[in-house]
C-alpha cells in the first residue's frame, strides 16, 4: 500500500492486503461497533465481533478492561503471540479506532486499523459472510508496558484550559455551537449542559476522511490541522462526546501524522458537559 506520506504507514492496512491474508493463520480480523447488528447481519469472513462497550469496558464504573482482561479477550479471539490484529468497523470506523486506541493504551502494538474499514470493503464489492469462526481459547497475555501518555483525564483538561496546549473538539459544528448534545441520529441527552471546552478549535472527524471512509493524505491532514494551529510542536488533546469520534483523530494525528504529544479525552463532553463550575463557551 502506498504510505501517502504517513510518518508509521505500517499501522493501516488496505482492503487489498486484508483480503490477500484473510487466511492467514497470523491474522486476526476483529470487527468493532456499537452494537453487533452489523456484524451478525455479514461481516468480513473469519472476523470476530466485539460490542464497544460490552466487550471493552468494565461491568462496573467507567473505565476500560485492564490489561489481564483485555488479554483474556484478545485470547478468545484466537490471538497469539504472532498473531496481527486487523480491526475495522462501521460506516464511519469510529469504533475500530476506539479499539485501537484502547488497545495501544493498555499496551497491545500488533494492531493495524483497515482503511475504510466496513464501508470501503463493502463498496468494493468485497466477500461478506453470516458464518461465525468458533475460534480456539489461547492463552495469551498482553506483555507490553501501557502507555497512559495517550490518555487525557479531566484534571489535566482542566488544567490545560488557557494553556499552550491545543484543545481539537473534533464533534459536528452543531454540538461545538451548543446547539445539540449528541449526532442527530442519537438521544440529545447525557450531558447536562451544551457548548465546548473554551478555546478548543473545531475539526470535525469526518474531515480527515475521503468519501470512501479512508484517510486523507498526509499533506492534506497537515494542512487541514495547521489551519486550526494544531502542529507537531504542541501538546493536543482530542475529544468528542464519549471518546470514539476523537480516537479516530488521535489515530490521524498521532499514528499517520506522528505528532509526538497527542492524548485522547475519553471523558469528553459526556463527562465535561457535567461537571459544577467547569468553564464552557457556546457558539
């Protein structure tokens, strides 16, 4: 596949590739969306469906899987130690990215993202199946050190309102305004009171997409940042509503770009939105 000048291209992979290894006994396709309708109506074959909530977060609180947890997962999917996993998702990849960002947080690096993920597979014409793999029980266990570095938590959000810190809110134009909680097609509800974090620039996720789903270029995300004075040189913080919007533009800036300082707020506006006497600006 052509790097379009990505500063780590090996974390993509293209829909030529996947479907050449599907049968790659080292590949693992995992398909991740926020509900499985998708995944039990077709999917890419031989790929497992994980639930973005049910699957990754804890049953009590808000968090994510640990690290012992996460390769219990990892392990009923089939992965080994040798083993690539390719994740891919809906229409909009959102939730695939959110795996990957959670994964690469808790220490997992044999990750890549599809490009376009369900979409550009599906536009393309390619093989979808019903038939769900039964796949054999591992035993693997995630050994890399976890890299908190990619997480933002609220006090340091807090903390980096009015810094040198650049703030992206990467949600639609109406939700940065104030004027919706949450994408049309979802509840206007969750968070208690509309607007943004202050001084956040607004770069909606879908504009680092082609119309096919994949990534622009490199040239064309540099550009796209740069307009909002989101550089290499600065510490971003990203966040959208619960986290998944904003992980898609971690990925663009921190994986394609190689921005070396780039958290995610997984908090975002579900959280911020909420809490007493944190400063918001509408319009």
């Amino acid at each position: 596949m052509g790097s379009s000048g990505y500063a780590h291209p090996e974390t993509l992979v293209d829909t030529e590739w996947l479907a050449a290894h599907l049968d790659d006994g080292t590949v693992r396709v995992i398909d991740v969306d926020e509900d499985t309708t998708a995944y039990e109506n077709d999917h890419i074959p031989g790929s497992v469906g994980w639930h973005w909530t049910r699957d990754l977060h804890t049953a009590v609180g808000r968090d994510y899987l640990d690290r012992a947890a996460l390769g219990r997962l990892l392990a009923a999917a089939g992965v080994e130690d040798d083993t690539t996993v390719v994740l891919y998702g809906g229409n909009n990849n959102w939730f695939a990215a959110y795996a990957y960002w959670i994964l690469r947080l808790r220490g997992f690096s044999k990750v890549k993202l599809l490009d376009g993920g369900r979409k550009k597979w599906e536009l393309e014409g390619r093989e979808m199946t019903q038939e769900v793999m039964d796949r054999r029980h591992t035993g693997f266990t995630v050994a890399g050190e976890e890299n908190p570095q990619f997480r933002a938590l609220r006090g340091e959000v807090l903390e980096k309102v009015g810094s040198a810190a650049r703030l992206v809110d990467v949600r639609s134009p109406e939700e940065y305004r104030g004027e919706k909680l949450a994408p049309p097609h979802l509840p206007q509800e969750q968070a208690q009171v509309p607007g943004h974090i202050p001084g956040a620039a607004n770069v909606p996720w879908a504009q680092a997409a082609n119309d096919d789903g994949t990534f622009k270029s490199a040239d064309e995300l540099k550009a796209l940042y740069a307009r909002k004075g989101i550089t290499s040189d600065r510490e971003v913080i990203a966040y959208c509503r619960i986290g998944e919007r904003s992980s898609h533009t971690w990925f663009a800036l921190h994986e394609l770009l190689g921005y070396p300082d780039v958290k995610n707020y997984d908090g975002s506006w579900t959280e911020y939105g909420s809490l007493v006497r944190a400063p918001v600006e509408m319009g």
